[in-house]
C-alpha cells in the first residue's frame, strides 16, 4: 500500500501547501481520501486525475471537499474522459445534499454528470478486493475516520476530530494512522472541541497499538518538528511528518 501526501494544512493552504489530500494506491485502486484546497494541483504531479478509481471524503468542511469542483473540470475537460469509468465519490452522510447546494450557486459544476455519488454510513464498505471502514468521530459536524484494508495491510485515516473512543476503535492495529494534529496549545480552547494535539495523537496511537503514525493538518505557522517532538514522546512507535509531495509506502 502507497500513500502520498498532497496537502496537510488546516483551514487555509500554506505556501507551497494545500489542504487535506491523500492518494492511496493499492493494486489497480486510486483512492483520494478528501479533496481540500489546492490539492487537485498537486496531484498532477503523481498521477493523471483520470486514474483515481475513488474519491472518499470524510466531512463537509470545505478545506477537505472544495477541490471536488476542479476535479469535476478536469475529468471533464481531460480527453478520453467518455472512455471510462465515472470515479466513485463517496460522501458522508448528508454530503450529496452540501454537493447539490454547491451546484446551484457554482456556474457549471454539475457532480452528478461525473461522478457516482454514493452516501456512506457507519461500517463496512467494499472496493474490490479492498474493505473501507468508516466510523464517526467527534467534530463540530459530523466526520469520520476511514479505514483502508488490502493484502494484509492496514491504514487509518482520522479526518478531524477530538481524541474519542471511536478512533482507537477504528484504528486499532493499524500498520498506519494518519492523524490529525491541528492543536498546538493546551489554551486554545476552541480548537479544543474537534481537534488535537500532537501528543494526543501520539497517545492515541500507542493505545490503539498501530506501527507507525504520520501527523498532518496543521497550520500554516505550525512549527512541524515541535508537533513531531510532542508525539513521540508518548508514542514508542515512529512518527513522520505529512510533508508534501512525501510518499510513505507500507
């Protein structure tokens, strides 16, 4: 399994940044887990986008879906489009509705002529030989963490959220955890109530046994290697840092 980081900030993109992206690959799938400002540029860089098989969003804030809208443009506008497959878009739920309020103030973006939107909801969903789980954390709205499993390989994705019983669930001998790590300081109360802190991650992982944890949605003024210092200090396991453009392969 492949994961290649295509954006990591929280909220607005950093310079040579973008929001939350990651592209998964495991045998013929090419899954982008959410779809965040700026992240359709950078994936060019790895892939054509005419090759992502499936599109995985995990809440409806706009820093992990608005890039949907220049996706939709370039599969439309990219040749060859008519000779394949629409890419499989999975939402949670009450996400096809968000889509559809999009569509009636955004002059041509119609997600319903290319993509096949299907709503998910807590459990088990199959992309061929590969099994999706998603299970509901705690955010300001409703979000969750997905899970990705094939050929013996496990990674856990948390989208945003505060530490909660259900990650650890979700992520429970996970080869990989690619966790959110938006925090920064015990005052800020407000982040407080969907986000964590880097150590919180890092406590988070050692409870739920995983291999190897990768932090990521960070502010733009986030000092990274202060973040990575905080987890490791109470995760016995290694930890990276969702740089950009860095590809972790497990």
């Amino acid at each position: 399994m492949k994961l290649t980081i295509l954006g990591s900030s929280a909220a607005y993109a950093g310079p040579s940044d973008a929001c939350s992206g990651y592209l998964v690959e495991e045998g013929d799938n090419r899954i982008l887990l959410d779809c965040g400002t700026g992240v359709i540029s950078n994936l060019q860089y790895h892939i054509d986008p005419r090759q992502i098989t499936h599109v995985v969003i995990s809440h409806m804030h706009a820093d992990h879906f608005i890039d949907l809208v220049p996706l939709y443009h370039a599969l439309r506008h990219l040749s060859g489009m008519a000779n394949r497959d629409n890419p499989h878009l999975l939402l949670p739920p009450g996400g096809r509705a968000v889509l559809r309020g999009f569509s009636e103030i955004i002059d041509a973006f119609d997600p319903e002529r290319t993509f096949s939107i299907e709503e998910y909801g807590p459990g088990r969903h199959s992309i061929g030989l590969l099994e999706m789980e998603f299970t509901p954390t705690e955010h300001y709205i409703p979000s969750y963490a997905i899970g990705v499993q094939g050929n013996g390989r496990k990674l856990t994705y948390s989208g945003d959220t505060k530490p909660c019983s259900g990650l650890i669930q979700a992520a429970k001998g996970a080869d990989l955890l690619l966790c959110e790590a938006t925090v920064v300081e015990h005052s800020d109360s407000q982040g407080r109530k969907g986000h964590m802190m880097a150590q919180e991650a890092g406590e988070l992982a050692q409870s739920a046994d995983v291999d190897r944890l990768v932090i990521t949605h960070f502010w733009p003024d986030c000092d990274r290697e202060s973040a990575r210092t905080q987890a490791s200090a109470t995760f016995s396991g290694a930890v990276d840092i969702a740089d950009l453009g860095s590809t972790i392969i497990f």
